[in-house]
C-alpha cells in the first residue's frame, strides 16, 4: 500500500495551472530540513496542498522533518496575498511599523523609521468592499521575533509582513482562518541552525505552520504515468529555485 501511495498521484489547479504531485517527487524534490519523512506525512502534504490550493514548486508550501520530530508544513505569505486578491470583496492593505517617538506611539506607513525611534510593533488594515470600516491588526515586536538572522537585519519589513498576514486572516477567516503563521507557533529550534531551509523560510516570511499528527489517510490517487511523471519537470515547469 505504501509504495502504491508513493507513485501515484494528485492532480489540481492553482490560480488556473496544473499540478501534479506523485510521493516520489515530494521525497525528491520538495523535502527540507534533512529528516526522513514517512509515507503518511507526505499524502498528508500532498492533500493539504491540494484542499489549500498551495503550488509547493512556486515554493508557497514546504514540507520540512529535522530529525524524528513530526513533519512541518510552511505556507508563505504570498500565498496568503494570492488568496486574499483573489477574494471577491478585496480592496487592498495599508501597512507599517508602529514606534516610539517623544514617548509616544506613532504609526509610520512602510518599513522606515528616524534615527532615535524604538521600533515597537507593526499595524495592518484590510479593507472589504462588502464592510464599511478595515479589518486592523496592531502587533507587538516582542511577541513575534525569535532573533533569527533575519529578524535582526530586517526588523521593520518583518513585522510589517507579519501584521500583514494577521490582518489579511481576520478580514477572510472562511478561507485563511484555519492558517497560523509560522511565528505564532512553537518551532523547533533545529529551524534556526539549518541555514538552507532558514533561509527559504525568512525569505518569504511570515510563514504558516502546520503540524502533521500520525493518522490513518483513506484517499485515492489516479495513476500517473511515466509520460505523466516526466512531464513535472518539463521544459515549461521547471523546478523553482528558492527566492524571495
């Protein structure tokens, strides 16, 4: 049964492309972090990035195991953002870095701040054609940075991408409502000593993490051919190089 799962395959559309994902090519191509997933974590991927409509090749979803921890699957934030402008009711964002000036808090639009503020938190609003005032998020520094390498050198644009992500889950909770950024949940500390997949992770940010628990999977995959399999990587669909 479990090589049976491994060469088969599920087929669906992200934002009108196909893709495909057999077992084989998850363990090949689309594993981070060094650890030896099993059979169920990768169907488990598998289907998350399907109901979820996630394109791992495009690097909106990963699957990382350190170890024999349990299997982690990291969602980007631009993913977040693909969903949220594909909503009917979505009417842009206005974000920035919340910081103390004079002894007072003060919202600046963007990622600056002046020489003596104290960078304090990020703030988000979320504007819906069906509401008549913004979804806001107003978040604390303290609360979201791990001192990761990122987080040190790029303050300012981290917590406004994780004000961001917030803000987008509170105006459309039916369909980012289930999803958690990465810095909301309690990580392995492996994450900041593996510097590959730190680095793909801090790159897109404001990531959103999913725990895969050990549990029976019924599902049924359609066969994929050789043809089929080779097609993955084809000339139109090469595999996608991390980036930001």
């Amino acid at each position: 049964m479990a090589n049976e799962l491994m060469t088969k395959n599920v087929e669906f559309e992200v934002n009108g492309e196909p893709v495909k994902l057999s077992g084989n090519t998850i363990k090949e191509y689309l594993v981070n972090g060094g650890g030896n997933v099993s059979d169920q974590e990768v169907v488990m991927f598998m289907n998350l990035c399907k109901f979820q409509k996630l394109n791992p090749f495009l690097k909106e979803a990963y699957l990382i195991k350190f170890g024999t921890q349990p299997a982690q699957i990291i969602v980007s934030k631009e993913a977040f953002m693909k969903r949220a402008e594909a909503h009917a009711q979505y009417d842009g964002l206005e974000a920035g870095v919340i910081v103390e000036r004079d002894q007072q808090l003060v919202e600046v639009e963007g990622a600056v701040m002046l020489n003596g503020d104290k960078l304090i938190g990020g703030w988000a609003k979320v504007y819906r054609e069906d509401r008549s005032r913004p979804v806001i998020s107003k978040i604390s520094l303290k609360e979201f940075s791990k001192g990761q390498s990122t987080w040190n050198q790029m303050p300012l644009t981290m917590i406004r991408k994780t004000a961001i992500v917030n803000a987008l889950r509170e105006a459309f909770p039916e369909s980012l409502g289930a999803m958690y950024t990465e810095e909301e949940q309690q990580v392995p500390t492996e994450l900041s000593q593996e510097v590959i997949v730190q680095q793909e992770i801090e790159e897109n940010s404001n990531q959103i993490e999913v725990d895969i628990k050990e549990q029976p999977v019924k599902t049924t995959l359609k066969d994929v051919s050789e043809v089929e399999q080779s097609q993955l990587f084809d000339e139109t669909n090469p595999p996608i190089e991390p980036g930001f």
